[in-house]
C-alpha cells in the first residue's frame, strides 16, 4: 500500500498525523471532439473492458424531477505511476458520447502538508513521461477500436480540453487539527487556493485583486462543502460520496465547451469554403455550394440541440446553480453567440444564393416565354404568308 493509499485509510479512521492536513485526489479531465457523430449502437467493450452507462446520484436534499444525461462509459484498470510525492495508483475512466466526443478522466489521489503542495499537480509529469502525452495514446487507441462506430470521424484530432479539479475530502482541517465551516475556511485561505488554482507557485507574487477573481465564484450547500471555480481548474471540499456528482457537471460543461470549438472550426472552414467558391466558380457550380450550405445549417441545428440535452439537471437546484458557475467561467454563453453569428451568416449567404437561384430560374422562363411567343409569331406569319 502507497503512502497515499495509508493516509487516505488513516483519514477514514480519524488516526491522521498531524503533518498531513489535506488528503484528497487531483482528477483531469480531457474532452476530445473524435467525429461528426456517434451511431446509437450501444458499445459492448473497449479497451478489453465492459462498457455500461454511467450513473449519478443527486444527494443534495432539494426538491427535484430527476433527469441526467447517461452516457456509455468505460473503467480502465488501475495503473501504478511515480507522482510528485511518491507512488501512486491513478484510476482511468472514459466516457462516450453520441456528439461525436469522448471525455477522459484519470484520477491521482494525494496527501500533503500545504495547500500550495498541489501547484506540481497542474500540468503532472510521471517518472516514465507527461500525463497529457499518456493520455493522447489513450485518445488515439480508443479512436482507433471505435472506428466503426464514429459518423464523418476527425482527420486527427486536436489538441484535447483539458481542466483540473482538485478535490479534498470533507471536512475542512486548520492547521491546529480543529474543523471550521467552509466558505470560513476559503476566506482563511484565499491567497493560496487562488495560487493553486492560477497555477502560480509564489504566493506572494498574486494580487489581491487577481486572487478574489480567481477565487470569486464559489458555490456551498451544506457548510462543510465547497466549489470554487476559475478557468483553468477548479477546487472542490466535500465528502466522497456527493464528489462524483460535481465532477459531472464539471466534465460536462468541458466538454461542452469542446465540442463548440468544434462547431466553430467547422463554421470557420465552411464560411472560407463557400468565400472562396463564390468567388472563382462559375454560376454553375453554385448549385454544388448551395447544397453544402443546406446541409451544414441543418447539421449544426441538430448538434447545438444534441448538445443542450446533455446538460439537463431537472429540478436539481444546486447542480443547475454549478453548472451556471462553471458555464460563465467558460464563457460558454459567448461560444454560442458566436456561432449562432456565424450561422446566420451561413443563412444570410444560402438565402443571397437561393434568391440568386430563383432570380436565374425567373430569367430563364421569362426568356423561355418570350422565344416560344416569337416563335409562334413566326409560324404565324409563315402560315399567312403560304396562304
């Protein structure tokens, strides 16, 4: 058993030694955007593994019509890695979903002494090699086993949507063993959570300023729990059994974020397509652009819509009220508008070309008109004529 694995055990029984205030696990999560879609085959294996749906228990006492979104999902056996303190046993999980995207998560518990311990944890790095590098292998092998599965798959894929969550288990420790509720606690320790959420290992070098916006949106329910959410990374205090639910949201609302940057490159290639198509091919061709145009508009009302239904938390007012958080922190509002800008540009451009089409069909029976109307006019005087 590692040394982490002892503490953890330790802090279960109560028998923690003082020099170990914060136990608790860092989980990455990565969200690949794969393919264009996913087909409704359910997945039987990956990895050698079972794949069965992924399931959530909304523990938080609200009133509530339950409803989540449950994706395929895979558990990787454990692994042994060298970590920053010593050897540790990190857990894999992969989720499939039927937006053409796939979310990795690998979870690395840990025991230390000081919060800003944990700043080595952002961009981790084993004894044999980068976490991110470990993962992308990953990424690849079950892009290349769920071939058969994936609509339209990536050429390759890009580089992943990566976010930490740190999380400690509850309840929150000062430093003289004593337990204190937790947005006490956050105001206790700002200045060193928002130096490990902003990555920065000099404390002293934050400013006030930059430590209350990093530290600025936080959520609690019960008093020994807490969200805080920044960009990059987010720090969660709660008790082990609601952890999974809060970790959801947050994959879900990255890969969210993910998939519209998907979405976007799509919208940014198709508009420079159609640009540059207007612009050298002939009238004739423009057939061929009005068809791409049609499907595209159609294709991305279909995954703006697949993609909202992913993050329904009927009548689950604390998740909601997280995945709000989280959602202004991604400004994941601001991708939407831009892309519905785009759409609709998409859509003033296939309305200038379908006016265009019909203005050209309307040329065409008015001049077919006009030389059926001659040519009877013709005939007309050629009969006179013979008479």
């Amino acid at each position: 058993m590692s040394l982490v694995e002892q503490q953890q055990k330790a802090l279960r029984k109560g028998t923690l030694p003082s020099a170990t205030t914060y136990v608790g696990e860092v989980v990455y999560i990565y969200a690949f955007d794969v393919a264009y879609d996913m087909s409704r085959q359910p997945v039987r294996e990956l990895l050698g593994q079972p794949v069965a749906q992924f399931e959530v228990d909304a523990s938080k006492r609200s009133p509530r019509q339950l409803f989540f979104y449950r994706p395929q999902m895979v558990r990787l056996p454990p692994v042994e890695r060298i970590g920053p303190h010593g050897p540790v046993r990190i857990e894999r999980a992969v989720k499939l979903l039927p937006v053409g995207a796939i979310s990795i998560t690998v979870r690395v518990p840990f025991a230390v002494g000081n919060i800003e311990d944990l700043v080595v944890y952002h961009d981790l790095e084993f004894s044999n090699g980068l976490l991110n590098d470990e993962v992308e292998r990953l990424a690849e092998e079950i892009r290349a086993e769920l071939a058969l599965f994936f609509v339209r798959p990536v050429r390759q894929l890009e580089e992943a949507e990566a976010y930490t969550v740190f999380y400690l288990a509850a309840p929150s420790r000062n430093e003289d063993r004593t337990t204190t509720k937790s947005e006490e606690w956050l105001a206790l320790h700002r200045r060193q959570i928002a130096a490990l959420l902003t990555q920065e290992p000099e404390i002293g070098r934050l400013s006030k300023q930059e430590a209350e916006e990093s530290t600025g949106r936080y959520l609690s329910y019960y008093d020994n729990d807490l969200a805080v959410i920044d960009w990059d990374a987010a720090l969660i205090v709660d008790e082990p059994k609601n952890f999974d639910q809060t970790l959801y949201v947050l994959e879900l609302a990255n890969l969210q974020l993910a998939e519209l940057e998907a979405y976007d490159r799509i919208l940014d290639d198709a508009l420079e397509r159609s640009y540059r198509d207007l612009g050298e091919q002939p009238l004739r061709r423009r057939s061929r652009v009005l068809r791409e145009l049609r499907e595209i508009r159609i294709d991305m009302a279909r995954l703006s819509d697949e993609l909202s239904n992913i993050t329904k938390f009927f009548g689950d007012w604390h998740l909601a009220r997280l995945y709000e958080c989280v959602s202004a922190r991604f400004h994941l509002a601001d991708w939407h508008r831009t892309i519905d800008e785009k759409l609709k540009t998409l859509d003033d451009l296939y309305q200038l070309l379908q006016h265009d089409r019909i203005n050209r069909w309307m040329l065409i029976l008015e001049t077919t008109i006009v030389l059926l109307f001659i040519v009877d006019l013709v005939l007309l005087v050629l009969g006179l004529e013979r008479s």
